[in-house]
C-alpha cells in the first residue's frame, strides 16, 4: 500500500510541490485555567499530535487552503477581501493568520496552503491554535519576516479574537510556537517571559494521561465570553488592572469587597485568583522534584472549576472520580470544559489500570467510550521539511 505525503498531496492540489512542510502541536494545561485572560500564570505542555502544513508562496493576492481532514475543496480567498467575522469555517483560522500578519504591515502576498491534523478537534486540546500557528510559522519562514514564536503566537491570537471571533488568552497560541520537548512551559501571560520547566514524567516512573471525553456540551456557547467578562467585572470592582494583582493571601478581603457584585463574579475571582496560586505551587514542586505531589493540586484544580467556575460537566467529573478511585494519583478537565478532555497523573504501572477504570465507569453510565492517550512533553511549532 502506497502511502501519499503531505507534499504528494500539495502537487496533486496545486500542480506543483510546495515549498516547505511546516508542523505545530495541540497541547494540553497541566494547571492554570481561565488564568490567561486575566494576565496570570499557566503551564501547558505541546502534545505529539500536530498540525501540518505543506506551503508555497503566490504573488497575486490569493489565498488557497485545503484541508485533508474535511470533506471540502480548496477554499480560495482574495487577500485584499479578508473580512473578520465573515463565514469560511474552517477556513478562517490560516484566513485569519493572513489577515492579522497583513494588518500589522507585513508583505504577504498570498500563499497555497494544504493542512493535515492529528490533533483531535472538539477535544479541548488546541486544534484550532495549532492550526493558526502552524500557518504563522511557515508564512515567517517563507516570506522572511524575521518574527520570534512569541511575536508569532500573538498574532496567531489576535487572528482567533479578532478574525474569527473567539475571546481567547493566548495560552493556546503560544504553547504550539514556545513549547520544547522534555519541558511544560511556564508563562507568565501579563509580559509573555517564560521558563521551560522540565518534566520527564518516565524518569520518574510517571504517566500523565489525556482523557478526551469525546462530549461537547452546547452549554459551552458563550459561557467562555461571559465568564470573561465577570472576571473583568471583579477586576473593576477591586480597582486592579487584573486579578493576577489580586495577592493569594487577600483572597478572602477582596472576596468580602465584592459583596455588591454577584456570587458569579465571586466565584469567578476565587477560582482565579487560587487557581495563579496552584501554578505557584506547582512549579515549586517540580522545582524541587516532588512531582507526585502535583496530583492532589490538580484535584483541587478540578474542584475550583467544577464548583466556583461551572465549566465542568458530568463526564470529565467521572474522569476525575473514576481516576482517583483507582489508584491514580491526581485528575481535573484541562481547557475550556463543558466535555473535552481531562488529565490523569498515574504511575506508569497503573496506567493500564486506571485507564480501564475509566473506561468501564464511561461504559456502566451510558456515555460514549473515551479516548485515552499519554501526554508526551513535545516540541513547538517547527519546520519539518
């Protein structure tokens, strides 16, 4: 059986190969969740599962992007008639990755774009932001724009904001441009200064797990947004730029201030504002080598979004209960929630264990069987041919 590459593919689209092939891994967050639009910490690693994009350079203003994982032709879009918000689905990711490196004066003069993803899409696990920044890296490397990754992952988030109309921190964004093998990073989201922190779990006799739940809930729709803008509201309220100025140890003043605000903004705030503190203690232990000391602050993190936040759901739950239960050492749902997926902390001889736990628990309450894969610390965006 003959395998086609991404290039055949390209030549086989466009009438020519193309000039480079490009990759940029999803990611899952070890901790630190709603805390990137809020100017706080959070410490993703980039999963093995990419996003590849074969890429040659156009000169007449045209834009053509074609998709291996989904049942549409080339998308051909003139440069100069980028809209945001207007509706090309899939297409308005690299859509609007152009757009914003063009608006911030950059010479792109167009490009033939063919993509391919292992990352799973609806789980949580940044398909999107690879996607954007995978289209970034290429289009920097082809047209010679001399953009750092972090310079790349900004505007790769101002094309998901802006262009496409999704509110998001730039978490995702720049754990696909930053992330290194071997290493979680840990970001400071307010100034962008980061530190790879290494995290070689099998050194350690460790797993970590991702469990994608295979669930989205439509409940999900706007409550990011509104969530948001109740954070915002207690930032206004407590007179600070951001809650990450809100000090862990004045959490239960600023809590009593916000008396007149709502319990939403409440429970928003103390999630926050604990949840900057719990990458605090995160990279305290793996600073000092406790990494099995991590798995109850991950529980204490599922905790805070299920109950202050309301972004979980009954499925990642059982992940986090049905984990724990079997031995594990600590669960909670990663990303944006309401399904998606969760990370489980294991030792390596338990994986198996665990995993078949969960699988059971998912199979015994009617839901659809998860998928269960390990997270391997893995290299950010990079040119692979």
């Amino acid at each position: 059986m003959t395998t086609v590459t991404i290039e055949d593919a390209f030549t086989e689209l466009y009438g020519a190969g193309p000039e480079g092939v490009w990759a940029a891994p999803g990611r899952v967050n070890l901790i630190g969740e709603y805390t990137d639009f809020n100017d706080g910490f959070v410490m993703p690693l980039a999963l093995p599962h990419t996003a590849v994009a074969a890429v040659s350079r156009r000169t007449d203003g045209v834009l053509r992007v074609h998709s291996a994982d989904v049942s549409q032709g080339v998308v051909q879009l003139r440069l100069d008639a980028l809209e945001p918000l207007s509706d090309t689905g899939w297409a308005a990711y690299p859509a609007g990755v152009v757009w914003a490196l063009r608006e911030a004066g950059h010479p792109v003069t167009g490009a033939d774009i063919h993509l391919s993803s292992t990352v799973p899409t609806g789980g949580g696990l940044s398909s999107s932001a690879a996607l954007e920044v995978v289209t970034a890296t290429a289009l920097n490397d082809l047209y010679e724009l001399g953009l750092s990754a972090s310079q790349l992952a900004v505007l790769a988030q101002r094309a998901e904001n802006d262009f496409v109309g999704v509110p998001c921190g730039i978490m995702d964004q720049m754990a696909s441009a930053c992330c290194t093998e071997g290493n979680a990073l840990y970001l400071d989201t307010r100034d962008l200064s980061q530190r790879q922190v290494p995290f070689d779990l099998a050194a350690q006799g460790l797993q970590l797990l991702v469990v994608d739940t295979r669930v989205k809930h439509a409940l999900g729709d706007g409550a990011y947004a509104e969530r948001r803008a109740g954070c915002e509201a207690g930032a206004r309220a407590l007179g600070v730029r951001a809650l990450r100025d809100v000090p862990y140890a004045e959490l239960p003043s600023a809590l009593e201030r916000l008396a007149d605000e709502g319990e939403n903004v409440r429970r928003y705030v103390r999630h926050v504002v604990s949840d900057d503190h719990r990458v605090e203690q995160v990279i305290a232990l793996l600073d000092a080598g406790d990494v099995r000391a991590v798995g109850p602050v991950l529980v204490e993190g599922h905790v805070s979004l299920r109950d202050d936040l309301r972004v979980s759901c009954p499925e990642l739950d059982l992940v986090v209960s049905s984990a724990t239960a079997a031995g594990a050492l600590g669960a909670r749902m990663t990303g944006g929630g309401f399904g998606g997926s969760a990370i489980v902390l294991v030792e390596e001889a338990t994986a198996a264990v665990v995993s078949k736990a969960v699988t059971e628990a998912f199979a015994a309450a009617g839901h659809t069987a998860p998928r269960i894969f390990p997270a391997v610390p893995s290299q950010g965006a990079r040119r692979v041919a």
